[in-house]
C-alpha cells in the first residue's frame, strides 16, 4: 500500500552530481465522499487543495481526480483548483502529471487541455465549494494537450525559478475551437522534482576600505546564497604570515579553517603596513567551492570620532579645540571665507576672533595629523560669528512681505505689521519695540508690532509717520536697530520746492550732504548762484530749532554733522536769501 504521506526519494545524479527531491501527490490514496471533492480543503500527501473553478469529481474506479471541460459560446470552460507547495527562487522543477483524456465521440477522439501556472495566494479561505460543472477558464501558464483513452506523463518543466512561488494552479480546458462537447480528463498522479542550483557562495563585504591607523574590528562573513544542503566548512587565506591582520587577539596567522561562516579580524593599528586581502575557499561536503576575495585598501585618512569645541554662544569668538585628539598629534586651523576670522594657535588649540561687520556664519577646519602619520580633518560648519543682526519684513493690508528698510513710503491708512528677524539668534532671545517718532499707537505681539498710519500732516508730530527702534536681545547682546514709514505724498512735493535740493544720505547717520540742483547762472551783479544755500536750520518734530549752519555770501553744496543728533525725523529750513524751502531728514544710529 502507498503511503499517504509526503514521499521524498533523494537521487544522486551521477552526470551533474546535484541532489534532487521528488514529491509524489497520488491521488489513488484518496476516497473523498463529497460531490466537490477539494470543498472542503483537503490534503492529499500532506498538500492541501482547494477548488478555486468547477466541480473536480472522483472516478473511484481509475482512482483519479477528473476536471471537465467544454467549448460553448466562444468560452473554454473547465475546472481549476490550486496547492500549496514551496518553489524556491534559484531552483529548477519539473512537475509530471500523469493524466488521460477519457472522451471519444463518433466523428473522432476529442482533444482536451491541462494547464499549469504558479503565483504567491496561499489563502485557502476562498474558492469554490458548488457543484456546478466547468466554469469560464482563463487560458494562461504552460498548457499541454492530453490524449484520450489511455494514461501517460505530461512533464512541465521551470528552469531556475525567478522568485519564491508558495502556490500552483492545475486546470483543463478543451482545444479552442473543437466541436462543443463535455470532456472529462483524469489526473492520477502528480510528481514535483525539485532540483537545486549550482551552490553558489559570495563574501561580504567584497571590498573594504580602512582608515589610517584603524583599529576597528572587521566581520568578513560567507553567504550560502541558495542554502545549498551539506557539511560545510571555510579555509581562509590571509596572503601572508606578516598580512596586518590580529585574529583571536593574536597576530593572525596566514591560513586556518572554521566551521562557522563568519570569521572577526583586527587591524593592527601600524601605520605603513599593508593590510592583506580575505581570501576563503568554501567546502561542501568535502568539495571545494570556488574561492572568494574581499579585496582591503588602507587610506591615509584616518576615521577617529573627533569633533570641534566651540564657545557658546561664539559671539565675538573664543577658544576652540578639537575632541577625542590622540596625544601627539598636531593641528593646523582654517576658516572659510579665510577672512571672516583671526585666528591665533596655541598648541593644537586656538583662539579664533570675529572680523566680520557685525556678523556672519564661517565653517571652521581642523586638519589634524596624528602621531602614527595619519591625517584626517573635521569641520565644524555654519559657526556664527559677532552679534545677531536684525532685518525686519513688513506687510501692508493683503501685500506680501516686504524686506523693511529705514524708509518706506507706503499708503496712506494702512495697517502696517513689522515682523523682526535676528538672524543667527537662539531661541530664547527677546525684543523690545520703541517708538520714537509718530502719533500711532503700536501693538507688540512677540516679534510683530502693528500700527495704522494716517493721511500726512504737515502740523508736527505728522500723523502719516512713525519711526520705531526695536532692540533684540540674544546671549551676544543687545542690537538696536531704527525703522522709519511714512505715508505717500510726505515727500516729492509736500513741501513746495523741496526739490531744488539733494538731500544725500536720506536716512543719515554721521553726515548729510544738501545739493542745489542744477544752479542757476551767477547773477551778473553778486556773482552768486540764484538758489545758493545761505543758511540751513534742523527742526526737530516740535517745531525746536535744535541746529544752524550759516554759509555767509552761499554755497552750492553744503555737508553737515549729524552724528550727534538722536535717532528721528526732522525738517531741513533751507534759505536761498530770498525763499525757504522744507526738506525731510531722517536720521538713524
């Protein structure tokens, strides 16, 4: 009697000398008593089935499982279920299916089909559990045309699987276009040779590259990429007795064998040694396998976890080192852009100085050269160097952001909103906003201040102008910077003839320079330009003189000092002799 389990035979070929298996579903073991005979799932040599299409039906006296089929209405019709068997990528299958087709009709014998196909759904919850007779069949995979009246072995052969396939389908159809009649084909028997590759074996890594006077230790390990059966063992070959290597902790010798497929190999540390190549040759079975190479290079550069120190915060600068040095080595400090900083060494440390106005980001490079010769560098990037400068964006209704500058002419009875950036600061830093000029209220919400401006006034102070100083307050300090806004229509005509004269710089923080443009012709009689500046006064927003620069018989162009006067706007009372022309001045520290 046969077994009704799982046969394996094991076959050893004497041409290839691969070990094959054979798995043998015999489907006269079985004496299903449903009218469906896979519904329920069933196992037949412990390979579960399942009816996926049909009705598979039992012939108890050939002792075999039969799939009709038939051609009606331009459809093939059949009958389908599907197993559960491990196809292994890598692997080559011959499935053989003994099988007859046992239909015949008047005008001749009725040619049926089997059909074979693999895929990943092992879920055997779903399928067909009626007795219904053929269904539609998809015609796909490998197909074989079976012959009647008689059983015979259809092979299906699969060369070297391309991936793992946990599931494979059998179906009949008849041939397309044969005269429509139900056909019954009958499966007795089917046997899955599944042949192993070629053993094949890599090495991981299959280069390295080690640093300079490295002392990390390497895992060179085997990979049986098929899982190839067998006894096996590894002799390794490490070039040369004197080949850089420590192994167990000990100079490592220039052959041994393992059992285990990894083995841990030390570099000694010496600089200028060589350090050899991994060689290893597999053995399976006591036969051996093609050799394997894990080519080694040493680079100059050594791989050490150093890091830079640096103040924090940097601000003005401050000493800088360099972490986790080894003793004896040496560094040679950089920065870029190379102006940026002063740097002065002391050992392998230095003191590194802002240069930057008022502050900027450097990388900064450490090129260390380690007592046994080796190099390496380390750079600490985007070092923030001086105080935090402040920018500002504002919006004015719907408009985008704008960058702010000192001055902006912007509409009248807007809604302005003034949002500070200190670039470079940490958070935690604070602002204060000021105003120092303007009849607006102002409200601070964290780094925005809002205010609304009106139409301009030329009663002081003008309601159409503000000016605001906003301090930034960080760990390098405080910055103060002034920002001014004034509503359109203040300045280019405001004042009447305002522009018979250049006010330059406008805002002013040191000087300003007052030009008549384009004087007249000298009169004939005083020989003086006719609007020539004879006296200038600045007018803070009180209507208080708080300065007067005379020029005696008039000039054309007149510089004054203003680096004393305070942060604000004022009015220039410019007199030719005769008129006295308005000019707004804004001056910021």
């Amino acid at each position: 009697m046969k077994s009704k389990f799982l046969i394996v035979t094991l076959v050893l070929l004497a041409l290839c000398t691969k070990i094959f298996s054979q798995t043998i579903i015999d489907y006269q073991t079985i004496n299903p008593t449903n009218c469906n005979i896979f519904s329920p799932t069933i196992n037949v040599n412990s390979i579960p089935h399942k009816t996926v299409l049909g009705q598979p039906t039992y012939n108890t006296t050939n002792k075999s499982v039969i799939l009709k089929c038939d051609y009606t209405s331009n459809f093939n019709k059949g009958t389908q279920y599907k197993l559960l068997y491990p196809f292994k990528q890598g692997y080559t299958y011959k499935i053989t299916i003994n099988a007859k087709n046992m239909t015949t009709a008047a005008f001749g014998n009725v040619y049926g089909q089997i059909g074979l196909y693999m895929d990943n759904d092992n879920s055997l919850t779903n399928g067909n559990n009626s007795c219904n007779g053929p269904e539609v069949v998809s015609l796909t995979g490998s197909v074989r045309t079976i012959n009647p009246d008689f059983f015979v072995d259809y092979d299906f052969n699969f060369s070297s699987m391309s991936s793992n396939y946990s599931t494979f389908y059998v179906y009949s159809t008849p041939v397309p276009g044969c005269t429509p009649i139900i056909q019954n084909i009958e499966i007795k028997k089917i046997t899955i040779t599944e042949t192993p590759p070629t053993p094949t074996f890599t090495i991981t890594p299959s280069s390295l590259t080690v640093g300079c006077g490295s002392t990390t230790a390497q895992t060179f390990t085997v990979n049986n990429v098929y899982n190839s059966p067998g006894t096996l063992s590894y002799n390794w070959n490490l070039g040369a007795a004197n080949n850089g290597w420590l192994y167990n902790g000990s100079a490592a010798p220039q052959t041994f064998s393992t059992t285990s497929n990894s083995i841990v190999l030390t570099p000694s540390g010496t600089v200028g040694i060589t350090l050899s190549n991994v060689g290893v040759v597999p053995v399976l079975n006591n036969a051996a396998q093609p050799a394997l190479t894990c080519a080694v290079t040493v680079s100059n550069t050594s791989n050490l976890p150093l890091s830079i120190n640096q103040p924090s915060p940097v601000c003005g600068g401050g000493l800088f080192s360099v972490s986790g040095l080894p003793a004896g080595s040496s560094v040679v400090w950089s920065a870029s852009p190379p102006s940026s900083v002063s740097i002065t060494p002391s050992g392998n440390n230095a003191t590194i100085s802002n240069s930057l106005n008022p502050g900027g980001y450097v990388n900064i490079t450490a090129a260390v050269t380690l007592s046994n010769g080796c190099q390496q560098q380390v750079t600490a990037s985007g070092v923030y160097f001086g105080t935090y400068p402040t920018t500002a964006t504002y919006t004015t209704g719907s408009s985008q952001a704008t960058t702010a500058n000192s001055l902006n002419y912007v509409p009248p009875v807007q809604t302005i909103a003034l949002t500070v950036n200190n670039i470079g600061a940490p958070n935690g830093s604070s602002y204060t906003f000021q105003k120092v000029y303007g009849n607006s209220n102002i409200f601070v919400n964290g780094k925005t201040v809002s205010f609304s401006l009106g139409n301009y006034s030329q009663t002081y102070p003008a309601n159409g102008t503000i000016t605001l100083n906003v301090t930034a307050i960080t760990t390098c300090g405080a910055v103060t910077s002034s920002y001014s806004f004034t509503t359109q229509g203040q300045c280019g005509g405001c004042f009447g003839a305002s522009s018979s004269y250049d006010v330059s710089p406008n805002p002013a923080t040191n000087s300003v320079k007052i030009t008549a443009i384009q004087p007249a012709p000298a009169d004939a009689k005083t020989r003086v330009p006719i609007n020539a500046i004879y006296k200038i006064n600045i007018v803070d927003m009180y209507g208080t003189v708080i300065k007067t620069f005379n020029y005696g018989s008039g000039v054309a162009q007149a510089t004054l000092n203003v680096s004393y006067i305070r942060t604000g706007i004022y009015t220039l009372m410019i007199s030719d002799g005769k008129t006295k022309y308005e000019q707004q001045l804004v001056i910021t520290k």
